[in-house]
C-alpha cells in the first residue's frame, strides 16, 4: 500500500507563473489536508477537503490560492501569480477518518521556490 | 492561529540520555498527537493520546497529558542519534465545528550527539 504521494518534489517558478501541486492520497482515505512550512517553522493548515468538497479552507489565502480533491484522480493545490513569499514546503496529508480519532500520514512535500 | 507550542525550542544530548519535550495547548482538545520529522521529509506519525487518557507508552516514547494545565510531554529513553530530528506536537481542538483538522506547533529540534 504505498503512502502519500506528492510530486513535484522540487518546482521552481517565476514570480507570475502558476504552481500546481499534486496529492495522492493512501489507498482508501478520503480526508486530505494541504500544510505549509516554512524554514525553522511548524506546519500551518491551509485547507481541509473530502472528495469534490471543500470542508474548511480557513488557511488558505484569499487571492491566488485554489484546492480541489476531484472525484477522480489526485489532490490539487494551484497556486497563481506566484511571489517569493509563496516559497516554501507543502505538504500534503491523508487520512481514513477525522482527526479526532484518526492519525495524519504525510507525503513528503513539495519544495516551491520562486523566483 | 497556533495552537501547541514546544518547549524547549531546540535540545542537545548525548546517545543514551534521556531526552523531554513539552508541549503546551490554549483550547480544549478531543486528542493531542505527537509527530516527527527529518531534515526534508514529511511528518511521521508517533502516537496519539486522548483526551481522557493521562500516560501512553510505544517503545522508548512515553507520552503524558494533564488537560488541566493544558499541556503535553514527550519522553524519548536511551536516545539514539537516529532519533536527531524535530518534534511536533499537534492537537484537534474542540468546537470546530465539523471541520476537524491538526493544528501543530513549532517544534522542538532535537540533536542525539554519539
């Protein structure tokens, strides 16, 4: 059963250009959370979202910032008219269930940087 | 808005110490989890304690809760150096209306030294 899947691991983008993340899911978990941390910093909420629904996006940034979790299909973050303060790891996070009884797994992020 | 915060930020010890992390929370949780992280990597899923539960061990970690001070501790027994990383603690506050989430704090950064 493989993990969480992310990829890009690495994005390099100019200031203007659009970034889009993908998130798979492990096998059977329809809960995906999108984190983003920066250097020496915890991991910030960004969105919460079960399949075609977005349950919570409180972390999300009004403008530039989209999420979706399509009935089929991966997790996408995108990510428009990037600046350098959107340089940083995004993680991307499954679970079976809530978290108020479930644990997180975590895929192993994406790098963005701009420039 | 942060909800846990670590103490200390950042700890060195020596292979075979003992090493302790605290965690501290503002809002009334259903549980608090504690994660780890590598250099580069994503979070890896420790061990969850709930809210009616006081002291839960897996291995080496013990991890105590007192909801009444609102706070957490981590103890990892005869440290490695394979368990240099950072540490995270991450709580499911109450009340959020349907929409459960994680919130983490910052971490502690901890160095096993051989």
């Amino acid at each position: 059963n493989a993990g969480v899947m992310q990829n890009p691991r690495h994005l390099v983008r100019r200031r203007g250009q659009e970034a889009r993340l993908r998130c798979s899911p492990m096998k059977g978990h329809s809960h995906v959370y999108w984190y983003r941390q920066l250097p020496e910093e915890g991991l910030k909420f960004m969105v919460y979202l079960q399949k075609e629904n977005i349950i919570d996006e409180s972390g999300m940034p009004k403008e530039r910032f989209s999420a979706e979790f399509p009935k089929e299909g991966p997790s996408i973050l995108r990510i428009q008219q990037v600046v350098r303060g959107d340089s940083a790891a995004y993680f991307c996070a499954s679970s079976p269930g809530q978290v108020f009884n479930e644990k997180l797994f975590f895929g192993s992020g994406t790098q963005l940087s701009v420039l | 808005s942060q909800q846990g915060e670590e103490d200390p930020q950042a700890l060195s010890i020596q292979e075979g110490e003992n090493a302790t992390m605290n965690c501290s929370y503002k809002t009334s949780i259903n549980n608090l989890q504690w994660y780890r992280q590598n250099s580069g990597r994503g979070l890896v899923h420790l061990i969850l304690i709930r809210s009616n539960e006081r002291e839960k061990h897996s291995g080496r970690l013990r991890v105590t809760l007192d909801t009444s001070k609102k706070s957490s501790s981590l103890l990892i027994t005869a440290s490695r150096a394979a368990d240099t990383a950072s540490y995270f603690c991450a709580t499911d506050p109450k009340g959020q209306g349907g929409s459960e989430k994680l919130v983490f704090g910052k971490g502690t950064k901890l160095t096993v030294n051989p």
